[in-house]
C-alpha cells in the first residue's frame, strides 16, 4: 500500500511542477519591450465576418481555419493566427526564410531534411546553417517556403507522390500549404464584403475587389501587387450592385487598415479595422445575412483562446484531490476535490454552450466536437450517480472517473488539434439528420461511460498490485445502490473495503453502458438503414462498436464463473475501453470506412 | 454414495450447450474472427520486433486463399457456424439454467431478443441484393427529315445520344450529314421569354454541322433544347457583331430554326437494370452479343478473384521493375446461360488484375520491318540531380514531344526535309508583282504581340538588299502554332495581318501551302472552298523548321543515324550526331543523352500492374481487368466496365465504353464486355430533375458548401407505360417502390475538360441511386429492442423487486418476531 502512496505522490508531485512551469513560462518575456504582433489590438476585427466553404464565420475563426493548412497545430513566434494570416498576406517579405510550414507527416519530413542537407552541401549558400535548421525541422515540422519552392526538391516530390498510400498526401498537403501561404491566395479568401442582393445564395466578395476602388484616399503602390486580376475588369470597378460611396467607404478603411499594418501603426491598425467592422455590415443593412456581432465576437474569443481546452488543468487538480482523498481518507481533499470539479465542469459546459452558439448545431459532428462533448457527458452522468450514491461509499469517485475522463479529452484535443481538428465547418449532407443527434450522442455517452469504468477498473488493479485482497462488490452494478442499503453488512455497520467499491463503481458505470451502447448500435443500425440503405454492413467501426459489446458480454458472464471477480471484471471493463479506444483512433484515422467523417 | 448414472452423448451435449463457459469461449472466439474479418491482423516481418518497420498489417480476408469481401467474411460457413452455436447455446441456457421467473424476465428478454436478432439477421442477409443504378437525365433525339418528291418530309434517319458534353452523334442519309454534338448543359438555365421568366430548365446546346453534295447547304449553328419546353427550341448563329458574336436566329433570320431538316427534342433515359456492388459480394459477369445487336446476355461468372493479382505467364502484363507477379493461372469456366446468342460457346477466364492500365511498350522489330522510330532519352538537369527517363515517338504527332514541348523527336526521310527541320523558324514573304522576296527568322520579330508594329516590305536592290522604299505592302505576326494536330497529320500555322494597299487582313498561313487561307468572312464560311486566299498579290511561306522545340532529335534519312539540332537564341541551330549511350551536356548544366533507339520499333500493349503503393484507394475494381480464353482466338484482357452500355451514345461522363470484337476459329464474331451482374428493376426509372442544395453563399464548386443532394425521379407504370408524379430521393430520405428502395448515392458534379477534344460540364446530368431490398429488417429491430428493454429490466428492475421482496420477508420476519414476542 505504501508503495502505491508514494508512487502516487510523486506523479502528483511532477505533475505540480508542470503546472508550476506552465504558468510561469508566459512570463518569461515580461521584461521586453513589445513587438508589433504584442501592441496590434485585433479585437476590432472580431467582429467582421468572413465567408468561408458555405459558413459565415468570424475572421479569427477564419484565419485558424485557413493557417491550419500552413502551420498545423503551431503558432509563429507565438503569434495569433489571425495576426499570422494578416502579416503574411501584408508582409510576405517577412515570411519567406520564416519555418512557416508544417509538415506533419515525419517521414516525409525526414526525406526532405536530408535532400535539402544534401543540397546545402553542394552549395552552401543555400542555408549556411542548414544542419541545424533541418534538425528544428524535424523537432517541430516547420521549415521555411523558401526551402519547399527550391525547384531541386521537386524529384523528391515526384517521388514521394507516386507513393499514393504512403506518402502522396503529405506532399499534396505541402503543395497547398505553400499555394494557401501566397498572399494572392489569402487576400482573395479574404470574402468579407456581402453580396449586393443581400441574399444567402449569393457568394461574398474578396475586399480585394474594393482595393482601387476611388475614394477620399489613394491606394498606396505597396496594394497594387495584391490586385487580383479581377478577370480583366476593371479594378476600379468595385462590385456591381453596392452602392458606390459605401465601397469608397469601405475601400478608404481597408487602404487605411493596410497601410498602417505595413507602418507598424499599433493605433492606425485599431481605428481602421473599428471602421470596418463598422462599414461591411452596412453592405447588408435590411437583411438578417450578417451575421449578429455579439456571436462573431464570442466566435473569435472561443478560437482566441484556444476553444478553452485548457480547461484540463482544472480537471487535472480536482483528479489530484480526489486520488488525495480515496487514499488517505482526508475528507477535505475529497471535498476540494469535488468542488474544483464542479467548477471545471462548470467552464467545460460553458465551452460546449458557446460552441453551440456559435456553430448553430449541437456539437457533436466531428472528432473535436465528439471527444469533448462525450467528455461533458461524463461530467452529466458523474452529476447525476453522485447524487444517488452521496450517501454510499462510492460517493466522489464517479467524479473522478469522469475528471480523469475531461482531463484526458481535453488534453487531446489541447495538443493534438491535426487529429482532433477544433475548426467549425459545415457538416456533410449526409449528417443532416436527427439520428445524428440520436446515435451519435448514444454511442459517445457509452464510450465515456466506459472510459470511466476503466478509470475505477485502473484503480482498482493498482489496489491489488500494491496488495489489496481479491475483493469485489456482493451486489453488483445498480443493484449495489439498491440492496447494499438494508444487507446484513450495512445493518452491522461494516464498512466495505476499497476494492469493493472500487468493483462497486466499475459495475455500475459498465451496466449503464452496456444498456447505451447496445442502443446507440440499434440506432445506428436505424439511422444506417434509411441512409446507406442497409442496417449493419459489417464496416470496421460497426464491427469494433460491437466487439466492444462482446467484451462486455464476456464481463457479465465471466463475472458469473469466475472466483476473483474483481479482477477478471476489471481486466476486462479496461480491455473494452481498449477496444472502444482502437475503434475511436485506429478505425478512424487508420482503417478508413463509411464512418470515416465521423 | 449412489452411483452416477452414466450419461448418453445427448445429455452430455445438452450439458455442454448449458454451459456457461462454452458461451464464453463461442464470445470469445466470435470477438477474434470479427477483429481479423474488420481490422485484419497485424504480424513481424523481421525478428527485430522492437523496430516499427518489422509489423505488417494485411487484411487476412483479402488474401490469395480467401479472396473475401467483409460481406462474404461475415456470411462463410465459420461464422454462421459460430452465429449458430452461440444462438444454440443461449436457447438450451436458457431454457435449461434460467427459470422463468420475474425476476429473470430480463435474462430472458435479452436472450429472445437476440435469437429474434439472429433470425431477422438470417432472413436479410439471405435475400439480400444491392446495387446501384445510374440514371441520366436526358437523352437527346435527333431526326433527319428528307424530302420527299411528293414534297412531304419524312424521316429518313434518327439517332439518340446522352445529353452530356462532349457526346457527339452522326445523323443523315444520302449524302447529307449532320455531325452533333453536345457544347454545353446549363441544368438551371434562366428562361428568358417573356411567357416563361423567371422560370428555369435544363437547357442542352447542341453543335450542329450540316455537311452534304450541295456546299451551298453547308451549314454550322447552334440548336438549344430546353427540357419540359420543346416549344421553346431555337437556333443560335454566329454573327459578325462583336459584341455579339452569337445571335438567335430568331432575331438574325426571322426563324427559330436554321434547319427544318434536322428535328431534335429531350426525352428521359429510363434505366431498366440495377447492377450489384461488388464490394458486397463478387458479382462478376461477361455480357456478350453478336456484332450489331442491341442488347447484351449476361453470363455470370463465378469464382474469380477480386484482390490479388493472377497471371498465367509474367509475359502477359507489364509490372514495375522488382515486381514481377509469380505466374498463377486462372481456369474458370463461362459457360453458356439460357437464351444465350452462342449457346456453344464457353469462354475460360483465366487471369485477373485487381489494378492495372494498359500501357505500350516497344520492342525492336524485325530488320525489314515498317520504320517506326522510338528513342527513350535521359535528361539530367545536374550531376546530383537523378536522371529523368523520356520516351518519344517520332511518328506520332502526340508522343513526339516531352518536357512541355521542350525536346522533340522527328524523323526525315531525306536530307532536304533535313535541312528543312533543322532550320530556325522563318517567314518568307513575296510579292511577285514588285519582285519582293524576303525571309525573316522569327527569332528576329515580336511575335503574339496584336499591337506590335507592322513589319514594312521593301523594294529590293538589284543585288537583293532592302532599299527602303516602301512597297504600300507590311505584315506583323499574330501568334504561331506548331504541330496542330488534324486529322491527316500536323500542321504548323503563322496567322499574319497583312496590310496591303487595298486594306488589312488576317492570313492563316501554314506550313503546307495548300491549307494557307485568309481569315476574311466570306473565305471562313466555306472551309472547302477552291479559293482561299483573297489577295493573291502576297505570297507568304511559313517554315517552322525546329517550331517550339529548341532542342530536337532527329532520326533519318539512314533509319540508324541521329542528329541532334539545337537552337538556342538566334541564329541557325547548331547540328550534331548522336550515338546511342552519349550525353550531350549543355551551358546551363542540362545534359541530355540517348539511354536507347529503336527505329523499327514494334509496339507491344499489356496492361501494367500498378504497384500497390500507387494504387488509389478509392478506385475500387475500376481498373481491374479479366483476361479471357477466346476458343480458337487469342487471349485478351477486357477492361471492367462499371455499367454495361448499349452503345457508346449512351455513355455518359467519367464512364466507359469498350467492348471487344472477338472472331472465333470458325469465323464468328462475338463482342463482349467485363462487368458486374445486374437485376432488372421492378420498373423502369427516370430522372426529372437533380437539385443540389447548398449552404450559404451558394455551390462554388467546393464540396463542403453542399447541404444536400436530391434526384427527382419518376417509375413507368409497366401496366399503362405510363411515368409516375416525380418523386424526391435525397440523402437520409431513401423511397421505396415494387419492394426495393432507392437512395440518393452518387451524382454529377462539374468538370473541366479533360483533353483538348472535350468540353467542360456544369455537372447534374445523371444520379446515381443505391437499389437493396430490405427484408428481416423489423425482426432484426424489434429482437434488438426487446433485449435493450431486458438488459434495463435486468439491471435496473431486478435489483428493485429483489429488494421489494427481501423487504417484504423482512417486515415478516419482524411481524413474526413481533408476535413471538
């Protein structure tokens, strides 16, 4: 038992540690003196939207949308993505030897270090530190424009796309990192201005279109390179339809906004996006098409903040104070515990209500969306058996399976946003449909469910391990709630040992998701019927959801034979989180399917 | 102690089928045949284990010993062995160990209800069929009415052909010929009468040239179809308004139609058939039918692979280099099948290629063979840099060139054509009439520029020089265009203004002095006409020489000998011959050498199995090709065809058509095609319209920007020949008829042009629709509700009645006590 406890210290300890450094590492740079990207207040232009792939979106959601496709999960210099898109298009100058794009792929990238160290080699002037710029390239996937252009890499390329399995995609993903990080590009997704008919069948405009347009100012020579070729119009032209002041208007705020970027005008910057953010939903006054500025603002905030996924180390304290408390017993860690759950519960749901609001759909249609909203599930369902069992020794643990459960999520979609990308987008034709919310919500709430049982099972095994008897729970499952109250033993007081309860918690948690995910298959099974046209087709993620079933059946029944029933229970409550784990990452990012948007 | 008494093998059976450990082993084992059947099995190749490069993954179903989709992995005799074991085991447990009794009533609704499960799963899989259906939305009709001598019209001719760009038909008789062709589909174009504003049709324009014994009938226009509006049918024609260049008729001629004698209209293309998936069961057929019938027989053909690769000899295909396929021949049987047209006749497949392109290859020919030059060329553009390999062909105008044009091969069959080829790009301009004759390299002129100067021709000296005196005659160069490819060969054109003391004009002026023709209105409506230049008092020459390649290969006169030509700047090319393995390094550090030569080169087609790695996942059997023993014939490969077509007319967009003409040892013909089985629908179906919804701002062309895709379609009534009130199948919103359903599966969306002969498309031509039956389907539902009720009665209910009872003997016992008390 010692063993476990100071096992258990120490990760906690290292664990603070971690938290220590990470909130101290903002700090580092306190003492100089502000660059542009720290000065420039891009809040103003939280508040314009951008059309993007049949959405209205905010421009921060925008610019983290389209830098994913460059940079991946990272940030340059540290810079928002919004300032990245803006700078790059503005300045490209500035970007050409920056490591900009992302190579996520690491063979690929392994392939192309060494091809550019060889050429560097040959002609030194290539990149007289090349050597250790590709060995940041390989830390971190970013290398610089420059060395992906240079015409030599090209064969590589070639033969690295012939490999269509393999080694096609990421060069293809290169290919357009490099295309979306011309300024051209950028400027002309760049489609703020409404249509003149202000209807919602219409495409919005490039403010590109408006850059010559006459007004109280002149376009500066610096614009004139990003004039989009318009298709032979004439540039000053503007867009048919709006009326012509307006555009001068708008163009005048643009001409401003741009100049003073290009100055370095932390101010100017300000004033003139405060004015577009004011003009462009004039183009569309008398319509509902513009979308309210309260939701663009929270929309930008959301993304800006990295769509509060942070939040895990909240969960991960209330995981320390709840291990604290089922260890030693100290009913104020259970209880501190408990209460930093119910806040980081408290900020997950509001994560997942702003998400709603902001994406107008119930989230749960992508892999981001379903990781995190399975997560809050579990804190619904930690809410709802905590208040069955808050008089039972089983009290806080549910929180606990469910905290470790958020923590987990949210840590991955924290770090792993190329798996779990956090980009709201339109959902395929195929999705719209109400079994999506049915289905989908089922299974998700099964699999957190059984994430939790392998959390209470985990635990459970770390009691054996450190010499905890073959304990388990008389009545198990739902029935402990109900008949454990009146037994012999709870008439004669006696406490029941951790294990027990433990097996207790296990039981619980895998009867009632046994029940959800055999619906959540039927449903499935449903919504497949009237949509493929056929309700089981034995596709990989239909098969591994109901192997996950089978592992659990094999529980019940082996629960009945077996003499050790704990352990066998909670080797294989953690075997069928093992395979509800293998349908969730390897069916779907390796084994691809009829699910494979799911 | 009493002895036991022995047990009969039924008992022992029925023990072992109540045993509760024997359902968890028949779990157990159903949990591994399910994983290796979904997500395959993963194994070492090397001892290093450790190493991530020493695992393999492979889908067991797919190799060569199974050959199995997941469909036909899931329904093999072990797993409903196993399906039935298990469901026999649950029914004697139960029976036998769970006596039934409230408190088991959930036990029990679970194991009924999965047995009901199994029983509907029984009765779906075993009458299952599915497949798909593509459906267009058009078909254009087109008939030829001749004039009688009575001075009635009759039809003399008709044809039918998909309303998809790019389709072209040929209607006509007695020697008048109309060639059509579909220019372009609008699906929602805007009707601009003034009685159908507003509204929107789908309107097909088709390409209409009249060509016949009388050229003064000839004839070129446009002719617009309008679906739903055949009253609407107008001609479009070009004019000379440039603002304008197409007008309609209508208001150009005072007529909708230019050509009463060509009459077309819009019509459905109903489909009769569905055809079987074959990534749900190998569904492979041959179709077959005598030459110049309409309609095919399907011959099933049972047993061929659908992953693996198998061959009889490695000389039957091409592979990559190192991945020769080990020779596994094929021998199955096609026989004949009711109302077969060759009832004697059973072919033999005996090889299968899941993934593989036909691709030539030339071998050296015989020494008196027909000259056929082929040269493979290595280019180098560094020492570091790997070499690139290039094959060209010297007579084929399409495979003469490579790196965008920059290196050409040609062939010379005399030392003056030579000298012509290897020759910088010149223009040659007479005029007799003042004994002009100047040549001009066109390295030495602004070319494509329309605004550049003119070019002054000036009276000659008596020794030739240029005097300066003006002739009253300039010209300047347009654009050129080499190796144009026609029908009869190539061409190389120099389109020259020329402005002469009578006016300006545009002369096409190509290199075969018999096709130069002005670009005057009267000379470009008769492309046939005896005079084609309008002035004649100019004469001018275009030599393109090198043309667009500054670097060129030449082989000939002496079939053995190569010369290499290049030009680089101005000047004359430099010259100089070329031996086989030499490499010939250039300034900039381009080399380039000749890896090898074949002039009498032979040309030899196999299909070439695509390494894996390069295989397109998406691709599914597309590619896939069945080689077939013709009796007393050679062996070919027949490429798989996704629908079996009547005719190439009906083929529409990204689909196929390539029958084979087989003769047999006794002088018959046979065509056949390589597909899948199909079914006959209930009835036939049609396509009215295919809306596609989208989201904000519209489709641009991006599949995310679509919310949904519905195809209107309508069923014939086969009793009236009637079409039915269209009908809406979209995504998640399938429609059932005559015992089938009918989803929304595939569509058309818009393209670009494929090659320089085709048109791009608006897309919405055709759907595609999922066709299955669905029987079993409500046992199967309600078996699995009735065990999702057990399974909440069982967890949830139980506990309750088991502590309603424990209370009730509780209360008695204190009653009891109570009164012993």
């Amino acid at each position: 038992m010692n063993a476990f406890r100071y096992g258990l210290i120490s990760a906690l300890q290292a664990i603070v540690v971690f938290v220590a450094i990470a909130c101290c590492a903002s700090t580092v740079r306190a003492d100089e003196a502000p660059s542009f990207s720290e000065r420039v207040d891009l809040e103003p232009l939280g508040t314009i939207a951008v059309y993007g792939e049949g959405r209205l979106k905010s421009l921060g959601s925008h610019a983290n949308s389209m830098m994913q496709f460059v940079t991946g999960p990272r940030k340059i210099a540290g810079q928002d993505s919004l300032f990245t898109y803006i700078d790059l298009m503005l300045r490209p100058e500035a970007y050409v030897d920056a490591d900009l794009v992302y190579v996520k792929n690491r063979s690929v990238r392994e392939a192309i270090a060494r091809e550019l160290e060889r050429l560097a080699a040959a002609d030194p002037t290539l990149a007289p530190d090349m050597a250790e710029r590709m060995n940041a390239f390989r830390a971190t996937g970013l290398t610089s424009p420059r060395f992906l252009h240079n015409a030599a890499l090209e064969p590589l390329f070639s033969k690295l796309e012939a490999d269509v399995i393999r080694t096609a995609r990421p060069v293809s993903e290169i290919r357009s990192a490099l295309a979306v990080a011309e300024p051209g590009f950028l400027l002309g997704k760049l489609m703020i201005v409404p249509p003149a008919s202000k209807s919602t069948d219409d495409q919005w405009h490039s403010v590109g279109e408006l850059m010559l347009v006459p007004g109280a100012t002149t376009p500066p020579a610096a614009l004139t390179r990003l004039v989009p070729s318009n298709g032979g119009m004439d540039p000053t032209a503007g867009i048919p339809g709006i009326d012509s002041a307006l555009q001068g208007q708008i163009a005048d705020a643009w001409r401003a906004f741009v100049n003073a970027w290009l100055a370095q005008d932390a101010d100017g910057v300000r004033t003139a996006s405060a004015s577009l953010a004011t003009l462009l939903p004039k183009v569309a006054e008398g319509s509902d098409l513009y979308p309210e500025q309260s939701r663009l603002a929270w929309e930008s905030w959301y993304f800006h903040m990295d769509q509060l996924t942070s939040i895990w180390l909240v969960y991960m304290l209330s995981v320390v104070f709840l291990l604290l408390g089922l260890i030693y017993r100290w009913t104020w860690a259970r209880r501190l515990g408990v209460g930093v759950f119910v806040v980081a519960f408290g900020l997950q749901t509001f994560a997942l209500l702003l998400r709603w609001y902001i994406s107008d759909r119930w989230p749960n249609s992508n892999m981001f969306e379903a990781v995190t909203t399975a997560a809050w599930f579990g804190g619904c369902a930690a809410m709802a058996i905590e208040l069955f069992v808050r008089r039972t020794p089983m009290k806080s643990l549910f929180f606990l399976g469910s905290a470790a459960a958020s923590m987990v999520a949210l840590m991955t979609a924290h770090f792993l946003p190329v798996y779990l990308n956090p980009n709201i987008s339109n959902m395929m034709p195929v999705l719209h449909d109400v079994w999506l919310y049915i289905h989908t919500n089922v299974i998700i709430f099964s699999y957190v469910l059984i994430f939790m049982a392998a959390v209470s099972a985990f635990c459970y095994l770390a009691w054996r391990m450190v010499g905890g008897t073959a304990a388990y729970a008389r009545v198990g499952g739902a029935g402990m709630l109900v008949l454990e109250p009146g037994s012999k033993r709870a008439r004669a007081g006696e406490a029941p040992s951790i294990g027990e309860v433990l097996d207790g918690v296990t039981m619980v948690l895998m009867e009632l998701s046994f029940v959800l995910l055999w619906a959540g298959i039927v449903m499935g099974a449903i919504w497949a019927d009237h949509s493929w046209g056929r309700p089981w087709g034995w596709d990989p993620k239909e098969v591994f959801a109901l192997n996950t079933f089978v592992v659990f059946a094999l529980l019940v029944h082996v629960r009945l034979k077996v003499v050790d029933k704990g352990l066998w229970t909670a080797i294989l409550a953690l075997g069928g989180a093992a395979v509800m784990l293998f349908n969730w990452i390897v069916i779907n990012f390796v084994i691809t399917g009829l699910h494979s948007y799911a | 102690m009493p002895a036991r008494a022995p047990r009969g093998p039924l008992a022992a059976l029925l023990d072992l089928f109540s045993s509760v450990w024997f359902g968890v082993i028949l779990l157990a084992i159903l949990f591994v045949y399910m994983t290796i059947g979904s997500a395959g099995v993963i194994y070492p190749i090397h001892p290093n284990i450790l190493h991530k490069d020493a695992w393999v993954h492979a889908q067991m179903r797919q190799w060569r010993p199974f050959e199995m989709t997941e469909f036909e992995w899931f329904h093999w005799w072990p797993f409903d062995l196993l399906i039935g074991l298990i469901a026999v085991n649950m029914i004697v447990t139960t029976f036998r160990r769970i006596p039934f009794k409230v408190v088991n009533y959930g036990v029990w609704m679970i194991h009924s209800g999965i047995i009901m499960m199994i029983v509907g799963c029984v009765i779906y899989f075993g009458t299952k069929v599915e497949g798909d259906a593509l459906v267009q939305r058009r078909m254009v009709f087109a008939e030829f009415l001749e004039k009688q001598p009575d001075g009635t019209m009759k039809v003399a001719d008709r044809v039918a052909f998909a309303a998809t760009p790019g389709a072209r038909a040929v209607v006509g008789s007695n020697g008048t010929r109309y060639d059509l062709e579909v220019a372009s589909i609008d699906p929602n174009w805007e009707m601009r009468s003034e009685e159908a504003k507003g509204l929107t049709a789908y309107s097909v324009n088709v390409d209409v040239r009249r060509s016949g014994n009388d050229v003064s009938t000839n004839t070129n226009f446009m002719r617009q179809l309008l679906a739903g509006h055949p009253e609407h049918t107008e001609d479009v024609i070009r004019s000379n308004d440039p603002a304008q260049p197409m007008q309609r008729a209508k208001k150009a001629l005072g007529t909708p139609l230019v050509d009463e004698s060509i009459r077309m209209s819009l019509d459905y293309a109903p489909q009769p058939w569905f055809y079987l998936r074959p990534e749900l069961e190998k569904c492979w057929a041959l179709y077959i039918r005598k030459p110049g019938e309409s309609t095919w027989t399907e011959r099933p053909i049972e047993g061929l692979p659908l992953y693996n690769d198998y061959v009889g000899s490695r000389d039957q295909v091409f592979t990559a280099s190192g991945r020769e396929l080990a020779p596994s021949p094929l021998d199955i049987a096609i026989a004949p099948v009711e109302g077969d047209p060759f009832p004697d006749l059973t072919f033999r497949a005996s090889g299968f290629l899941r993934y593989a392109i036909d691709r030539a290859q030339y071998r050296a020919g015989a020494p008196t063979g027909p000259l056929n030059p082929v040269i493979q060329l290595a280019l180098s553009s560094g020492a570091d840099a790997p070499p690139i390999s290039m094959q060209l062909e010297a007579l084929d105008p399409r495979a003469n060139k490579g790196q965008g044009d920059l290196i050409g091969f040609y062939y010379v069959d005399s030392e003056a054509a030579f000298a012509k080829r290897a020759a910088a790009p010149s223009i040659r301009v007479r005029v007799p009439a003042l004994g002009v004759d100047v040549r001009e390299d066109l390295a030495n002129l602004p070319l494509g520029d329309p605004n550049a100067p003119f070019i002054a021709v000036q009276k000659p000296a008596a020794d030739g020089s240029a005097t300066g005196d003006q002739t009253g005659y300039a010209y300047r160069i347009i654009a050129v265009q080499d190796d144009i490819l026609l029908s009869t060969g190539t061409a190389s054109v120099a389109i020259v203004e020329v402005k002469t003391p009578q006016g300006t004009f545009r002369r096409w002026v190509f290199d075969d002095a018999r096709l130069t023709r002005d670009a005057t209105d009267e000379l470009m409506k008769d492309p046939h006409a005896a005079q084609a230049v309008s002035d004649a008092s100019i004469e001018i020459e275009y030599q393109p020489g090198l043309g667009s390649t500054p670097i060129a290969v030449i082989a000939g006169p002496d079939p053995q000998r190569l010369r290499l030509a290049t030009l680089m700047g101005k000047g004359a090319p430099t010259v100089r011959d070329l031996t086989i393995g030499e490499a010939v390094t250039f300034p900039a550090g381009f080399s380039i050498g000749v890896a090898n030569y074949l002039p009498r080169a032979v040309r030899d087609v196999r299909p070439f199995v695509v390494p894996m790695e390069q295989r397109d996942r998406d691709a599914g059997v597309q590619l896939a090709q069945m080689r077939l023993d013709v009796p007393g014939g050679d062996p070919v490969w027949l490429p798989f065809h996704q629908y079996v077509f009547d005719s190439a007319l009906e083929v529409p967009r990204r689909h196929t058509f390539r029958p084979k003409l087989l003769t047999l040892a006794d002088g018959r013909q046979v065509e056949v095609i390589f597909g899948r089985q199909r079914l006959k629908l209930p009835s036939d179906i049609a396509l009215e319209e295919f809306v596609l919804d989208a989201h904000i701002g519209g489709f641009t062309g991006e599949q995310s920007t679509i919310r949904d895709y519905t195809s209107l379609v309508r069923f014939r009534d086969a009793s009236s020949d009637a079409w039915s009130e269209p009908v809406r199948v979209s995504v998640n919103k399938p429609v059932e008829h005559g015992g089938l359903s009918y989803f929304q599966a595939q569509w058309d969306p818009p393209d670009q042009p494929r090659d320089a002969n085709d048109r791009g498309s608006l897309g919405l031509n055709y759907t595609v629709l999922g066709v299955g039956n669905r029987h079993g389907v409500w046992t199967m539902l309600i078996g699995t509700c009735i065990a999702c009720i057990g399974m909440g009665y069982a967890f949830y209910v139980k506990p309750l009645i088991k502590r309603r009872r424990r209370d009730e003997v509780m209360a008695s016992l204190a009653g009891a006590a109570k009164e012993g008390a």
